[in-house]
C-alpha cells in the first residue's frame, strides 16, 4: 500500500487537511523533503505542475511524486518533527487555475477528437499560459476555432465531472480517449456526455468552472499541430492584455480599437510607399554626391568615414563611385555604437577588397567579408575606426 493517501484523487476542492509525518529527508537545497501519510497536495506529473501551500505554516515550494515511497512535501523554513501531525493548507488560487487549465485541456483535446478524430499526443501546463500537441495533419484557423467553439459549449452547458474508479479489465470495455498510461486499477475523469479518460490531475466539479478557452496561437511542430491555449482565470487576464494592447494601439491612431487594424494597414502600406520614394531619392543622392567625391580623388581612391550613415547608405554611394572606370572606394561610417565598412571597386580597378576587409575588421573587433570586388563588414571599437581605413589605404599602396 502506498505511503501517502492522496486526497485529491477523490476532492480536487479539499485544500486544508490533517496529516501526520512518516518521513524527513534533506535535499541539496538545504530544503527538507516532509511526506505525510496523507496529503491534499497534488505532485507534479501529466504535464500539471504541483500544488504549494503551506505545513504548520513552513511554506510548501514543491511536490515530488515518489511513486509508492509517497509524495515529498519540500518545505522551505523549519520543518515538523516525525509524527507530528501537521496542518497543510493548499494555495487554492494555484489550485483553481491548474484545475481550469487542466479540465480545459480535456474538454479542448476531446472536441479535437469528436470534430476531427485529431487526438491530443502531449499537454503542458506553462506559466502563462497551456500547450497541446494535437495530431491534425491540416491545420487552419477556421478548423481550430470550430474546435473551440465545441468546447466552449460544453463548458457553458455546465455539464457535472465525475470521478470513476476502475479495473483494468473494466477500462477495455470503456470508449476511452486515450489508452491508459499505466496498468492496473485506474481513475477515470468523465465530462457527462462527452468525454471519458485516465488521469490523475485535479479536475473542476462541473465543466461552468473552467469559464472559457481562448486560442492564442497554433503551428505545426514536429508533424503536429501545437496549440497555445488559455482557460479561466488566464483567459480573463489574457484578454485584458490583449484589449489594454489594442486600445493603445488605437489611441495612436486616434480612432476606436475595432477600427485600428484597418488604419494600420493603410498605415504600412503608405510607410512601404515612402520608403520607395526615399529608396529612389537616396540613388539619386549617391549619384550626385559620388560626383562630389570623386573630383577630390586621388589617384581614383575615395577615402572617407561618415557620421550615422548604415550599411545600406554606404553600399549605395559606394555602387554610384564605382560605376565610374578604375576608381576604389573605402568607405566607413560610426553608426551610433557601431563602425561600419564598405569597400568596392570598379571592374577594371585593382586590390582585393575581401583581404582589404579583413584587415580592417580586426583592428575594430569586428568580422567582415566579401568578394575581390565589394566587401562589407563593422566592429564595435569605433575609436580605432580612423586606424583601420588608413591601414587599409597602406595596404592597397603596397598591392599596386
């Protein structure tokens, strides 16, 4: 017989009880492992994490299920004495929002299951929020919201969860939803008219108490399709976020929140507009002021470093130098935090710009790289900047 009588197998709701400690043990946290001949706490395990409260008052940080050695209570403070009986206390909201996240789980998992014959292959329940990996091959969001909607109903009809407790051979002759995990007498979890499967996490008394799920997102990972979802308490909280975001949104735009969408996309396609235009005028001033630089060359090597110009600035003026017959062009920029290199040169012009590049990089703490004819790189010691665009001038002296 196991060690501790686990009683939320039969009262998910029981959240203060009376036990007497059978067993101590340290842990490497310096923490003490408390197991009890009995405990209301629920142990991590089927992708639930575990119940915390408090013992005596000691606050519970942790549940270990030890199988039949029984469930270590890790207690952060002074911990009881063996044989003491001790009062636990479970944190019903922890408790409340597992139960939801859980007894939601099971009712979304089954209307994939009912819709689609799309069964639940792995759950996990996160900090924020709740995942599933759903075996449907040909995921859409209108698929997914139908499976939603099922499930909403069914929470919404506020239909009773029982607890039955059965043989092996009485589970056989079952519809169950999933095959059992382990073999022997089990705890089956039945939504009235609906659903009918092995677990022992804890579950609401009626499925009213999940509230609701919302979605947030679903991909496909790894031949499946994962699904982010919310119940309850997360959902209310996940809407608040979601409804403060959008309203923040719309106040940027000055309209109401349903609108925001709308006038964001004419927002970005105005923006991709503009940077067109830009895109086109910036050509036209590489070309005007590569006219500029190239009547101060000497020798066709336009040497220059620039203030807050990016790497896409630099390539432009240095395509615009190099459309002209045998000219080079190091061209160098301190963009904020960061040195940035371009260098190019006509088709008939000599040097290796890739070698000239590397060169360079290194003495700015950066990396770089590029063909014999137009390299690009940056670094982050901006002060050596000036170093490096003169070592790379000596360097092309030297190859012609």
């Amino acid at each position: 017989m196991p060690v501790t009588e686990r009683l939320y197998y039969s009262d998910s709701h029981l959240i203060e009880f009376e036990a007497r400690v059978v067993d101590l043990s340290d842990r490497v946290s310096g923490w003490t492992a408390v197991v009890l001949d009995r405990t209301a706490f629920y142990p991590t395990g089927g992708g639930q994490p575990s119940d915390t409260g408090t013992l005596n008052g000691a606050r519970v940080v942790e549940c270990i299920d030890d199988g039949d050695n029984g469930v270590l209570h890790v207690v952060q403070g002074a911990a009881p004495l063996l044989d003491a009986v001790v009062h636990g206390r479970v944190d019903w909201s922890r408790r409340l929002d597992h139960m939801q996240q859980h007894t939601g789980q099971h009712i979304l998992s089954q209307a994939f299951v009912k819709l689609f014959n799309a069964a639940t292959r792995s759950f996990r329940v996160l900090e924020a929020s709740c995942e599933i990996d759903v075996d449907l091959r040909n995921p859409t969001t209108d698929i997914i919201e139908r499976a939603v909607e099922l499930a909403n109903n069914v929470i919404w009809e506020d239909r009773a969860i029982t607890i039955r407790n059965v043989t092996s051979d009485e589970a056989a002759a079952l519809p169950l939803r999933k095959e059992p995990a382990r073999e022997g007498d089990l705890r089956l979890i039945e939504i009235d008219d609906f659903d009918l499967t092995p677990c022992g996490g804890t579950h609401a008394y009626r499925t009213g108490e999940v509230g609701m799920i919302a979605v947030r997102s679903w991909e496909r990972a790894k031949g499946l399709t994962r699904i982010e979802f919310v119940a309850g308490m997360r959902a209310l909280a996940d809407y608040r976020r979601a409804n403060k975001s959008a309203r923040d949104v719309a106040a940027l735009f000055s309209t109401g929140r349903d609108d925001a969408p709308q006038l964001a996309a004419q927002m970005m396609e105005e923006h991709k507009e503009l940077n067109r235009r830009i895109r086109a005028l910036e050509e036209i001033a590489a070309e005007v002021e590569a006219e500029k630089l190239l009547a101060t060359a000497q020798d066709g090597v336009i040497a220059q470093i620039f203030d807050g110009r990016d790497a896409e600035g630099l390539k432009k003026l240095a395509h615009a130098l190099i459309s002209k017959p045998q000219t080079i062009a190091l061209l160098a920029s301190r963009d904020r935090d960061t040195a940035r290199l371009v260098f190019a040169r006509s088709a008939n012009a000599s040097g290796d710009m890739s070698l000239l590049m590397r060169e360079a990089c290194a003495m700015i703490d950066g990396r770089g790289g590029g063909k014999p004819d137009m390299a690009q790189g940056g670094g982050k010691n901006i002060e050596k900047l000036d170093a490096a665009l003169t070592h790379a001038l000596t360097l092309l002296s030297h190859a012609s």
